[in-house]
C-alpha cells in the first residue's frame, strides 16, 4: 500500500535526507524512527563452520551442520550500516500500527514474516528516500565475526544480551533470531565476491537464534556460522481466529481467576462463524493480537500458543542491494529430468495372474560413515541414515515419488531432522538415490503425506517442535515433481482443538470438493483428527471430531462416508479401532473392526482401489508390551510379520495374505524376513498395481503386486519370474521426445513393453541443457541400467558416472568442480562395496 505524508514530515525526511548525504563516512547515524546505524567497512573472512568444531556426522557436537561447509573465503566490497539492534516493536509498529508485539521478546519485533520484513525495508526506503534492506547472510555473518574466527564473537560462550561485539552491533547472539536476504543453499567451494545466495528456493535464511522451542537454551543455534532457514511466509496470518475487545479494558494485572473467567461483553469473537459470541478474558488474551485500553496507555498481554507466533525479527541494512548474480538453484537430483508425457501407464501385468515383487529403498553404505563416506563419494550431502514415517504417491507421468523422516544420528528427534525425498522413474526398475529436501533448517520437520489431487501433487508435513507452530505446512508442483512453489502455512476459520503437528498417510477430496487431511491429535487420550478446506487450501478448519488412536489411516467410502483405522496402542478387546463419521468428521462411531490392533511404532495403510475393493496393510500382531493374550488375536494373525489384505464389503470382512521379501535377498541368499511394515504407506498406480513402501523394516522395502496375488490360493504364487530375466518383447519399443516451450530438444528415450507387461525403459535416453549440451544420459535394457551413466554440468563438464554391469555392479565416480576426480566407489545396486576419497 502506498503510504502518504504530511507537507511537514516531509520536510523532517527531507532534512534527514541531507544529513545522511552530508555524512556518509560516520561511524554511526540515527534515522526517522531513532535506530542506531553502525557502519561496517568493508573487508574479508572466512565464512562457515568453525576450523576447530568436529567433522559433520562423526557425533562430535557440532555433526549435522553440513549446510555450514565448506569454510571458504568472502570478501565484503563495499561499506553498509546495520542497525545496532533488531527493530523494536514500537518501530515497527510505524509501519504497521495494528502489529500487536509480544511479551516475550520484548522490546524487539518478531513473529513477522520475511515478506513482511521485506516490505518493512521498502516502507522505510520510500519514506527516507534512501535503500534499506535486510542484510545478506555473508554481511550477517561479516558484522557477527567482527574480526573473530570464534564460535562467537566473544569466544567459546555467548556475550550477555546487549553486549557489542568488537564492532558495536549488539545481539546478535541473543534476542530475537534475524530473517537475512539470501535463499538458502548449499555453500560452493570458492571464494567469493559479495555473495547473495541462490537465484531461488523454498526456506529463507535466518540467522542468530534457534526455530525449535526445544532448543531454546542451546546455544549451538546462535553461533556466528549456524544457519537456519524457514519458509518467507512463515508468520501469523492476517485472518487468524481473534477476538475484539468493544470497550474500555482495565489493567488486568494480578487479576483474580473469577474475574479472567467470566464471560463479559466487552471480549466478544470479531471473525467467522461464531461472531458476536461473548467470550472469557482469559480467552481475549490467547489471540494474535494486541489491545490498547484506556486512551492507548495499557496493553491486554497476549497468552498461550498463537500459530505463526515465532520468534523471528529484522536486522536492517542501509545500502544499495548488492549487483552480485546470484548463484544457480541447485534442486536434487530427483528434480531434474523429470519426464512430463504420460505414457504406458496402464500397461502392466496381466491382472488375473498372481505379481509379486520387491525392491530396496535406501543405499547401504556397509558401515562407513555417512558424512566422511556417503557426503564425499555422491550421495547428497544432507542425506542423513535415519528414516521414519513413509509417504509415497503415483504421479501423473507414472513415476512413484517417497519421502521419510531424514535424520543423521538416527532415531527421530532433532533439530537437524528434514525431510529426505527420492524418485523412481517409470520404465525403471530402482529407485534414485534419495536427497534431504524440503528443509525447514535447524526444525525437526517430520510426518510426510504426498497426495496426487488430480494431476497436482500436494505435500503436507509437520514440524512439531517449531515455535509458532501450525498443524502442518505443504507444497504444490504441477509438473510431476520436477519444481514447486513456495510453502504454505494453514490459515484457519476458527479456533483448532488439541493437535500433534504429524499429518498421517491419508488425504482426500469428497464429492463436494472439500480436502481432508489427516493429522495427529493428542497423545492422551490417543486420537486422531481431520483438517479440512472448502476453498483449495485458502482456508481451513478442524472438523472436530477424533478418532480413537494416533496415526489413523482415513479412506473416503461411497456416499462420502468416511472410514479410519485407529492407529499404534489403541485396541478394542484386541481388535483394530474401525471409527465411521457420515458428517464430514464431525462425529465418528467407534467399533472394534476384524482386524488385529496396531503395537507401539506402527501405522497402517488403508485405500480404495481402482476395482472398489478395500485394501489394507499393516503389521500382523501387535509387539508383547500391549499385553494382549493370544487367544484375543483374530485367526491367522498370531505370527510375526506384516500382511496385504482385501476387502469386497468395506471392511466387514478380509482376505489376508502375508508379505515376504520376495527378490530382495540377504546374507545368505535367502528372501529377507519382513519383520514389520512399521509406518506405511499404500497407493494404487494406473497399471493397476499396488505399490506398498515400509520404514522400520530392516531393510525397508517397497512392495509391488496386484490384487490376484493376495487372492491367490497357492502361498508358492510370490512373484512371477526375476526382474534381470525379464526382456523386451519384439517390435514394441518406440522412440519418443520431450523439448523445452523454446522448441529445443529436452530428451529423447525409448520404451517398450518388457515380458512381464510392464512399459521398460529400452536403449539410450539423453536429457538437454536448454543450451544444447548434455545434461544426463544412460541407457537401458528392459529397465535396467546397462552401459556408462553420465552427468554433466551446463558447460558440458563431467559431474559424475556409473558404469553399469550386466552383474548388477558399477562403479561411481564424482569430479570435483575444478575437474579433478574427487571419489570413486563400487556397488552392487543399494549395497556399498568398496571406495576411495581422492586429496584434494
């Protein structure tokens, strides 16, 4: 909004205007609102983790800040001011006079999106007639440093709040953390000229303090180097569930429970669907919002959890913005040469007979470490060995896309926890290495649900211990995966009871258009809620019932009846919860389903398939703590393992088939045991086949058959015959095309139908630059690899290859980006075999 000034203010501005001119090579200068400016000369540094801290991953207190690597050096060109302090409230409040502050960073501004400090920056431009903006994260961490090589600028420990630095900039490690200009990305290995972070990306960077309520006191997080990053729009949103005070308040300091509970007038709901209600003062306080009283005097304290209420600020910078090109988007891999053309998508295998079939999910690294050996030899650095919570979905193109909890230590707790997303291409038969993306930065994001709503891919997921958090946050793309918009943060019509911000397996559209989504509600007692959208996600609202059990799977039934099975611990008389609400999840009828109940560590997956049926998979008993006598289990179910079951009358009654490690093979060249399908994910591709993916098995598989394999009479009808027999049957392979908007070449590939039905890849596939070198190119025989696999830069040099063997083995090497081979490793398929870091 353009804002307009008096004729005498604009005389002041004009006046500061002169001044400022009149003193460019002050130490410090004072603006309109009365910050403090610091001016910070020019100069270099070596920016990023510290030389002394331990290498990522090895468990020394410093492991899983890859993101702060390499240390290279940056040289600052030009002189900037920064404001000695984050902005106050009461400055900020001169750009947004209704912004309401919070006591507990007092006196300084926060819960402010990056756009909103962005168009702070702007407001104050205009008003001053002079450039300010946020800082880069190079100029944040220069003025952090101030000359020092140390964890912080005052050495091994944290300066007491309000203490400058060397170069007078005051809290920089305590307050408020501080939004900075850049995308976030990976740090390149060369020195650097003004630097301002990647050309685009999903998370903005923040610097000087922790996102995770948990880490609250650690002050790892508000070291010099440390890096966080969370989505730009991440803040209170404008339409947030809030109440308006009608009269006068009176100071409420101290007051008595009877008077903060009573329900008066003067508090009543200002927005949707309960407008005019009056409602507590306690209830008053637990908003958004601030309220001035008696003539502006007094302020009504804002209370309780407040979504988008973090605990993020601004640090300006008064300069020009930096000419500097930023640097290339650098997408995983499972982004890149994504095929947009749907073809063969219901050519499969002859749904009447029996399929069966398993691959590996996860490369094995054999035991060496991941970040001194995974990180240097090829796999993605943020990658980590810890995977939780399955998500998986067919996209429009044919390929399955999955995404788990990625950690580095293991377990799954932390603030370096993210997401970790992998591909496999249709026509194929592995699944790409998988890649640590999307990342809210120092947040442990968890809890993945990936949905094909029709040809657009939604991904929703958690990060539960984030200050400020909401119940879940997600991403759209519409072009198979390939690129995705920014992230968004719910908006809800109403006040939201009791969550767990872990959305579940489950999300759906019913007839009217509404989406649901699954998510967690409270631990005790054990439930599970829907949130739900009329309007394609502007808004939402918890549709207020709760299912019994956490992590319910939810499927949609004829006449938009809706079915969840209630989640892990949560039984009747030994039986699987079966919770029904036919109100939109207003109101569920609990019964006992006929299915086994769920142990601690376990979350089922239910569906409606393509033929009508129900299908379901879970683990077969629940694990011996629950205390559940044996003759209380169904019939059959009273073996370890996991089970795929079918259902013709929506889950009155089942038929069950146990899972089995079909192809894949362990130690001994037997079919490895499926111990557990733990949290897992169920969808149905075109071709008709049922794709299943595990975590917590060990290792995880993923799991593809038809419905005639679970009805299938002889247990012997595992699978049909090994995927390196499977050929290509004569004359069906085709040469097909895909190019740019441009009319340039952007891949040329063969496919055709392999012996098994399946639509294989065949012959050389080569992807473009839109500038006409190769990007990647491999070739195929019936799906599998065969031959050199290459990728290139977009200047044409090598990035890295695999030779691929007809013995399933090949060998990986990596270039540097100076040209020199920096590692080279041999495997057979997921499985590390051997490997070699070349010195730099």
């Amino acid at each position: 909004m353009k804002k307009h000034f008096t004729v005498g203010a604009f005389v002041v501005f004009a006046g500061l205007a002169v001044a400022f001119a009149g003193d460019r090579q002050a130490k410090t200068l004072t603006n309109s609102l009365g910050m403090k400016l610091i001016r910070i000369e020019p100069g270099s540094f070596v920016m990023g983790i510290e030389k002394d801290a331990a290498p990522a991953g090895s468990g020394g207190s410093y492991s899983g800040d890859y993101d702060e690597r390499p240390r290279r050096r940056v040289t600052i060109t030009k002189a900037f001011y920064m404001s000695e302090t984050e902005v106050t409230i009461d400055q900020y409040r001169r750009f947004e006079a209704e912004y309401p502050g919070y006591d507990k960073h007092y006196p300084y501004a926060s819960a402010v999106s990056w756009h909103k400090a962005v168009a702070f920056c702007d407001w104050l431009s205009e008003k001053e007639s002079r450039p300010y903006r946020l800082p880069t994260e190079a100029e944040w961490e220069y003025a952090c440093r101030a000359g020092t090589e140390t964890r912080f600028s005052s050495g091994d420990k944290p300066p007491e709040a309000k203490t400058p630095n060397p170069w007078g900039v005051k809290n920089m490690h305590t307050g408020v953390a501080e939004w900075c200009l850049d995308w976030h990305g990976v740090y390149p290995e060369q020195d650097q000229l003004n630097p301002v972070g990647p050309a685009d990306g999903w998370v903005k960077i923040v610097r000087g303090g922790n996102l995770d309520w948990t880490a609250e006191d650690n002050p790892h997080y508000c070291r010099s180097a440390n890096r966080a990053a969370v989505g730009p729009a991440f803040g209170p949103s404008r339409r947030e569930f809030w109440y308006k005070q009608l009269q006068t308040a009176d100071l409420i300091f101290n007051l008595p429970q009877q008077i903060l509970q009573q329900k008066k007038p003067e508090y009543k709901i200002a927005n949707f669907d309960e407008v005019g209600t009056d409602v507590t003062l306690c209830e008053a306080l637990n908003t958004p919002f601030r309220y001035t009283g008696l003539r502006g005097r007094w302020s009504i304290r804002t209370s309780g959890f407040i979504p988008g209420r973090h605990s993020i600020g601004i640090r300006l910078v008064q300069a020009a913005m930096p000419t500097t090109s930023p640097a290339p988007t650098q997408r995983p891999f499972w982004q890149r040469c994504v095929k947009q053309t749907r073809r063969g998508l219901v050519q499969g295998p002859d749904q009447a007979k029996p399929y069966y079939r398993t691959r590996l999910v996860f490369p094995d690294l054999a035991g060496a470490p991941l970040a001194q050996v995974g990180w240097q030899i090829g796999l993605e650095q943020g990658y980590g060995g810890g995977h939780h919570n399955s998500a998986l979905e067919v996209l429009p193109n044919g390929d399955l896309v999955a995404l788990y909890y990625n950690t580095i230590f293991g377990g799954e707790r932390g603030c370096c926890v993210s997401l970790m997303s992998m591909r496999l291409r249709h026509g194929t038969n592995q699944w790409d290495m998988p890649s640590s993306w999307p990342d809210h930065v120092d947040c442990d994001d968890e809890a993945p649900v990936l949905w094909n709503d029709n040809g657009t891919l939604w991904l929703f997921w958690g990060s539960p211990r984030q200050e400020g958090v909401r119940p879940f946050q997600w991403t759209t793309s519409s072009d198979n995966g390939a690129t995705w918009g920014q992230i968004h943060y719910p908006t809800f019509e109403a006040r939201v009871g009791p969550f767990s911000a872990q959305p579940i397996n489950s999300a759906f559209r019913d007839s009217k258009g509404t989406i649901y989504l699954a998510v967690d509600g409270s631990h005790s007692p054990k439930t599970s809620e829907l949130f739900a959208s009329r309007n394609n996600g502007r808004t939402w609202y918890d549709t207020g019932g709760r299912t019994y059990g956490r992590h319910s799977t939810f499927v949609l039934l004829p006449g938009d009846v809706i079915l969840a099975y209630g989640g892990k611990q949560a039984y009747i008389n030994g039986f699987h919860p079966q919770n029904i609400s036919t109100d939109g999840g207003r109101t569920y009828e609990v019964t006992a389903s006929p299915l086994p109940a769920l142990g601690g560590g376990r979350r089922a997956s239910a569906i409606k398939l393509d033929s009508g049926r129900l299908f379901y998979v879970g683990d077969m008993y629940p694990s011996t703590y629950e205390d559940i006598p044996p003759e209380k289990l169904p019939e059959g179910f009273t073996t370890p393992g996991a089970y795929a079951a079918l259902s013709d009358d929506d889950g009155q009654t089942w038929h069950v088939r146990k899972l089995t490690g079909g192809q894949v093979l362990g130690k001994k060249g037997n079919p490895v045991k499926v111990q557990t399908v733990s949290y897992v994910t169920a969808r149905q591709s075109r071709d008709g086949m049922i794709q299943v993916i595990t975590s917590h098995n060990n290792p995880d598989l993923h799991f593809e058959f038809n419905e005639a394999w679970v009805l299938a009479a002889n247990a012997a009808d595992n699978d049909t015959v090994s995927p390196f027999e499977v050929g290509i049957k004569p004359l069906s392979v085709k040469t097909y095309e895909e190019k740019y908007p441009s009319g340039k070449t952007k891949a040329t590939y063969s496919a055709g139908t392999g012996t098994d039905g399946h639509f294989l890849l065949h012959g050389s596939e080569t992807w473009y630059y839109e500038n006409g070198n190769k990007q990647w190119q491999a070739n195929y025989n019936a799906g599998r690899k065969t031959g050199a696999e290459t990728y290139f830069s977009s200047d044409g040099a090598k990035q890295w290859q695999k030779p691929h063997r007809d013995n399933g083995t090949y060998d990986w090497t990596v270039w540097g980006p100076d040209g020199k081979i920096r590692a080279t490793s041999t495997w057979r398929g997921k499985k590390l075999l051997s490997h070699k870091i070349h010195n730099r």
